[in-house]
C-alpha cells in the first residue's frame, strides 16, 4: 500500500464495483462543493490493471469523478495490491460497512465550524446548503444539551416538536425537560415537553401596522427558520402588544362609513343588530365593519343597515349612512368593559373559594347559621325534589346526604350534639353556596352571605398579571389610586408596576367585594316577598308548624316562652370551638365522588 498523486482522468472504472445506480444528483452537488471547498479528503483506492500499465479505481468513483468536474489536475491515491475477485468484497464492505452521521453531531458539528471561525455563508457553500438552513442547523444545535444527548440515543422529536423547542429560551427548556425527563431507558414524551414550551405566535406577515407602532408597542421579531423559504416568517410570542397594535392601526384606518367590532366563538364578526352583511361589491351607503381574526389579522365585511323613516325633520348627514337611505343609523365601536368576561370568572372564583375559607373558619353564631341555611337553600344552584304531590319518591344530593347521615344514631333516629351540629352546617354551607359563573351560581344569596360572614377579608392578592390584564385602562388606572404608582402611556407598563407595587401588598379589586348592589338587592327582595304572597300554602303570620298556636289556634300552655324565642346558647364559647376538633371521631360515612373533602381543604377539623 502506497500514497501516490495521479491525474483522476487516467483513472479507470471497476466494471466490478458494488454502486451500479447513478448517484443523485442533490447529493453529486454537495460532493462537489465540498471538493471545491477543501478538497479530496479522503484518497481513492486503485489498484494496477491487469495486463496494462493503468490503474483501476477499488473506492472512490464518485470522488473522482467530482474531482474532474472541479478542475483538479492532481488527487492523492491509495495504491493497493489487485484482489482475486477484482476488489468486489472490499468495495461492498466499503459502502455497507459504514455508520451515517447522527443528525446531533452534524448540529454540533456545524456550530463547532462557527467557533473555529468559519462563517455561516463559508459552510453553505461547502455542504452546498442554503445559509437559512445552516441557520436552522446551529438552531437546533443550542437545544438544551440534556436534550440533545436524548436525541442522540435515536429518541428523535418531529420536526414540529423540534421546532417548538428550539425556539423556546433556554431556561424554559430546562424546567420543562426537569419536570418531564424520561426515565433510563425510556423514550421522552415530546407531546409534554412541546405542551409545555409552545406560545402563541403572531407573524409579521398578518400585521397591518407599520415599523413605528412595532417600535412604539416595542415588539421584536423573530424568524422561523423552519417556515417555508419564499414567506416572510417572522413572528413575536408577545400577543398582546402586537393586538394592541393593530387595534391602534384599526383606529387610526377606520372608513368613514365604519365600526370596529367583536368576533363571535366561530370567529365571524359580530354585526350591529338588524345588520344585513353584504358579500358582494359594497354600495356607496354600505358600511364597513373592521376586526380582527383568530389570526389577529386584520379582517373587513360590509353590511347594510336596513331603511328607518324619519316622522319629523330630516336626518343629520354627517350620521353614518346618512345620505344613502341608512339614517340614523350608529354604528358605533363596542366599549371594552371594565371587567372582561375572563375577569368576572376569575372573581366568580375568588368569592367562592374566600366565602368558603370564611364559612369553615370565621366565628358564625348559630342564629347566622340558621339564616345563612335558608339563603343557601334559596341559591339559584340548588335543586330539591321534595316528593310532594307528583312524587312518591326522595331525591337529594349526595353532597349534602354525606353531612346527613352525621346527624343519624345507630338507633336511626337524630342523635347528634349542638357542636356536630355546627360543623355539618358549615360543611352543608360550602357545598351549597357558589359564586362561580358557571351553573353552580347561588345568585345574589351567595353575595349577601359572604357579607356576613366577613369573607371580604380571605379574598386573595388580585394585583397579578393574570387579574389585571382583564381590566379595562379605566378600571386599571383607577386601580392605581392611593398608591405610588402613576399611570403610564402603555397599558402594559401601568399593569408591571401595578403588579410590582401589590407584590408584597394585597389588592382586592372593588367589583369582587361581596356586599351586593342596592338596586340589584332591593330587586331580588321585592320580586321574592310578591312571590310569598302568592303562595297560599305558606304561612304569613306566626312562628312554622304551630309551635306557639294550638291546634285550634289557641296559644299552647305547655310551650313556655323561652323554648320559642331563645336559641339554644352553650356556656361556653369554647364549646363551640371544639366542634372542629371532634369530626376526627366521625364517621367515613361521607365519602363520595368528590375529589377534595372540606374539612381538609379548608382545614375544619384542625381549627
């Protein structure tokens, strides 16, 4: 075996070679250009011809062949002796018994090139690569190396997957693969991983706003190297300014003749009542609707507001279609409430959770409870069949009946003391009484008990950035009232330092305090004492079943005074206390479907 330079044009072909099928011709240019670039790196083998003073390439076809496309005069050759079978085993051994490069070390490797000074324009020509792809590749080879060397064990993610996690900060990377890193041996589940680092991207081909309100909004862009070449895949995971954006550009565009307006859950736009959408070629007295898509792209749709006859004068023409037949028509943009839809579920769920922390541990006297009951049990959440008239059968819901069968003895009769009594109707009262906006709704009972019992003070720190983007910049700005923080220009910077300032502080915005509207009470109490008076079945006057009148309607001498006016008191405040201490000793009797038992949400039985 020798090292010899020869011209590759003196070269002949192994009529016994294993590669018989032409080479394709994607992968015969990136053997070119990497001979252009550095060269034959590795010399072909030949051997002597037999019966002739040439020499017959063994390895290296390809090789040769692009060193002449390059122009080379001169390649470096291994000379070997000639095998029997004419170097047909060596050349199958020599195309078979080769590993491809693992696609982590070829990332790896491309940003090692970079360190070593090589450009990024320098490696596509060399790999005959496009500069966006050697992009990707150094992309996807600052994926965090914990993954990386997951990768190269051949649990390899889609490219989708890969995409959503290269583009993800490094940092969120890492606690998502903490949290989801497979066990040895197992494959990674990238769905969970991708789960936990996909954002929500909006891309600069969707906006209609220009460089300065990009800069005024301070949005940056970043590019999708795994887009498609010819579009512009730029895009920003900051949702909210590039919305605000384009509301500010929709403002600033708005036709003559036009609304800004909502979309619907299906994503179409929602039009002035009565709105005739036009789908055709708009008329001079068509208006046009402006709104945004899921996309948060800028949308248009022309309707036609139908004709309104004018009795005394004639309309203003400077209202909208007020020249072409649609006067007195005013279509104007919705005002953003000062609580979205979001903000009122949030609350909804804040005053459920305080009212419930309030009713398991916030001094009750028994009176209250025995009011707060009946609130409860006149929730709009709440549904009895009480099995009168049109029923033979008991209906109840298992949430309370686990309460219930505290108050049996082994007799099956009531056997229970005042203290159990306390704690059951505590526990009745949780599961009874809501202020979420969803079914579960007790109305506006849920808002007169929580007043009662002071839930007001268990409420939680709502100066967080989840709360506060649900308020309006009215509402936000007036949030800032007696506190140091000044309103800024943007939304966004008045939210920071609002969440900054209540970081150690506890904010409750006024819309979530239980006491409820004087109007909205007045209301509820007028419309249900009309309903009491329509019931002719229910007692008016006198205390319920007779306790103080006799059968004949006589006053009953055997009932003193006392056992009607007093409540039941305990001797001691103490006793009441040790209420809590006793559901220890209950029963199991209670449990049910529920996933989380009162007492040890709310921390009952250890008070």
């Amino acid at each position: 075996m020798q090292l010899m330079k020869v011209d590759p044009r003196a070269l002949k072909d192994n009529p016994d070679n294993t590669r018989q099928s032409k080479s394709t011709p994607q992968a015969d240019a990136l053997l070119l250009a990497t001979i252009k670039a550095v060269g034959v790196i590795q010399p072909p083998v030949i051997f002597a011809e037999a019966g002739g003073n040439g020499y017959v390439i063994e390895a290296g076809h390809r090789r040769t062949r692009m060193a002449i496309a390059a122009g080379i005069e001169e390649i470096d050759v291994i000379v070997v002796e000639a095998a029997n079978d004419n170097g047909a085993m060596r050349s199958m051994i020599e195309n078979i018994a080769r590993e491809p490069l693992n696609p982590v070390d070829q990332w790896r490797g491309i940003e090692r090139l970079v360190a070593l000074g090589w450009t990024e324009e320098a490696i596509a020509i060399a790999l005959a690569l496009a500069v966006r792809q050697i992009r990707k590749l150094r992309l996807l080879a600052n994926v965090l190396p914990a993954m990386l060397d997951h990768m190269a064990k051949g649990d390899m993610p889609s490219e989708q997957q890969l995409r959503t996690i290269a583009a993800a900060p490094h940092d969120e990377q890492k606690e998502v693969w903490k949290a989801q890193k497979p066990k040895k041996g197992d494959t990674a589940a990238w769905w969970a991983i991708t789960n936990g680092l996909v954002k929500t991207r909006m891309f600069a081909r969707d906006a209609s706003f220009g460089d300065d309100l990009r800069q005024a909004y301070g949005i940056e862009w970043a590019e999708d190297l795994f887009g498609p070449a010819d579009e512009d895949n730029r895009y920003t995971t900051n949702v909210e300014a590039f919305l605000g954006a384009q509301q500010e550009w929709m403002s600033s565009n708005l036709p003559k003749k036009g609304a800004i307006v909502e979309v619907s859950n299906f994503g179409q736009p929602q039009l002035p009542p009565k709105a005739e959408r036009v789908y055709g070629k708009p008329g001079k007295g068509d208006c046009t609707a402006m709104y945004l898509d899921r996309d948060g792209k800028v949308q248009t749709a022309h309707f036609r507001m139908p004709e309104v006859r004018q009795v005394k004068g004639k309309a203003d023409p400077t209202a909208l279609g007020g020249e072409d037949g649609n006067e007195g028509i005013d279509v104007a943009a919705k005002t953003r409430p000062d609580v979205t839809r979001n903000g009122v579920d949030m609350i909804g769920d804040f005053r459920t959770d305080a009212l419930h922390e309030a009713l398991a541990r916030a001094p009750i006297e028994d009176d209250t409870l025995m009011a707060l009951l009946v609130l409860a049990f006149a929730g709009q959440n709440v549904s009895v069949d009480s099995g009168s008239e049109t029923s033979n059968h008991l209906y109840g819901s298992r949430r309370f009946a686990r309460h219930a069968v505290r108050l049996i003895g082994e007799s099956g009769k009531l056997e229970f003391d005042m203290d159990a009594l306390r704690v059951v109707a505590r526990l009745t009262l949780i599961d009874a009484l809501s202020a979420r906006t969803n079914r579960t709704d007790s109305g506006i009972v849920v808002r007169i008990a929580g007043d009662a019992v002071g839930a007001d003070a268990y409420l939680p720190n709502m100066g967080t950035e989840e709360f506060l983007a649900c308020l309006s910049r009215p509402a936000l700005e007036a949030s800032c009232g007696g506190t140091s923080v000044a309103p800024r220009p943007r939304v966004r910077d008045t939210r920071a330092a609002l969440v900054e300032h209540f970081k150690d502080e506890r904010f409750v915005h006024s819309a979530a305090l239980f006491p409820p509207d004087d109007a909205k009470l007045a209301e509820w109490l007028v419309k249900n004492m009309e309903h009491d008076s329509e019931d002719d079945d229910a007692p008016v006057d006198g205390p319920i079943g007779g306790i103080e009148n006799g059968a004949d309607g006589e006053s009953d001498p055997s009932i003193e005074d006392d056992a009607v006016d007093k409540p039941h008191v305990p001797e001691a405040q103490d006793d009441r206390n040790a209420a809590d201490a006793d559901l220890e000793d209950l029963d199991d009797a209670d449990a049910d479907t529920s996933t989380e038992d009162p007492e040890t949400a709310y921390g009952i039985a250890a008070e």
